[in-house]
C-alpha cells in the first residue's frame, strides 16, 4: 500500500498509511506472544498528534491487551486498509502536554460518544498511553 522506504530509514509513518490510520475510527491491535506469532486483535481507539501514532487502553494498564503489549512491546496494528507491524512506546501520564493534546484529539475524534471519551481520557488511561512506531 505504502512506499516503506520512509519508515525503514526514519521510524515515521508514510504519508498515505497515516492518514488512513487517522480517519479510522476503529483500530485493531494484536500483541506479540514469545515466540514472535500474534494473538488474536482486540478493538482499541486511537488518535494521532501531529507525525505520531497513539492508542490507550480504556481500562488502563490491568487491561489484558495492555499487558500483552508489555510482555514483547510489539505487534500489529490494523487501522482501515493499513496493516502494519508496530513498536510500542510507553508515554508518561504526566507528560501533561503530549496527555493534553491527545485528550483532545480523543474528544474530537470520537465526540459521539461522550461517555466512552470520558473513560478514554481517564487517569487511568492516560497512564496506559503507548506510541506505535512503524516496525520494518
């Protein structure tokens, strides 16, 4: 889908696969296991913040899938026709700029459903926020 040569050399996402991932509402992430084979995806919601990929876990870092992130910090990220292989990123809850920022991405982006957006911009989600970086 992608010309892959920008992401190999700079970590960034291409053009074209980011801006698909933005404008799906609905993400799927699939967490990496030992031995490298993925587990079955789970839906999440996420936002971008300028060039960067972000999702949180709307049940914090208890969620299963949050953990599981953990266990390989990689995995997959399916956003649309984007299907990708991705690095996770631990983003610090008190980094209160990039925190503030992406609250209000999530307001913006999924302002339909305002109880939801209320859990996605939680304490407790914004201390399960991950970056995902495009894996070669």
């Amino acid at each position: 889908m992608t010309d892959d040569s920008e992401s190999q050399q700079t970590g960034k996402w291409p053009a074209l696969e980011h801006a698909t991932i933005a404008a799906t509402g609905e993400w799927q992430i699939a967490t990496a296991r030992p031995d490298d084979t993925v587990r079955k995806s789970v839906i999440v919601w996420g936002v971008t913040d300028g060039d960067h990929v972000y999702v949180r876990s709307v049940n914090g870092i208890d969620a299963l899938w949050f953990r599981h992130a953990h266990d390989r910090m990689h995995g997959e990220l399916t956003a649309g026709t984007a299907h990708r292989g991705v690095e996770f990123v631990d983003i610090p809850a008190d980094d209160s700029a990039l925190q503030t920022r992406l609250d209000a991405a999530y307001r913006t982006k999924y302002r339909g459903s305002t109880s939801a957006v209320e859990r996605i911009t939680s304490p407790a989600a914004r201390a399960a926020t991950l970056q995902l970086l495009p894996r070669a």
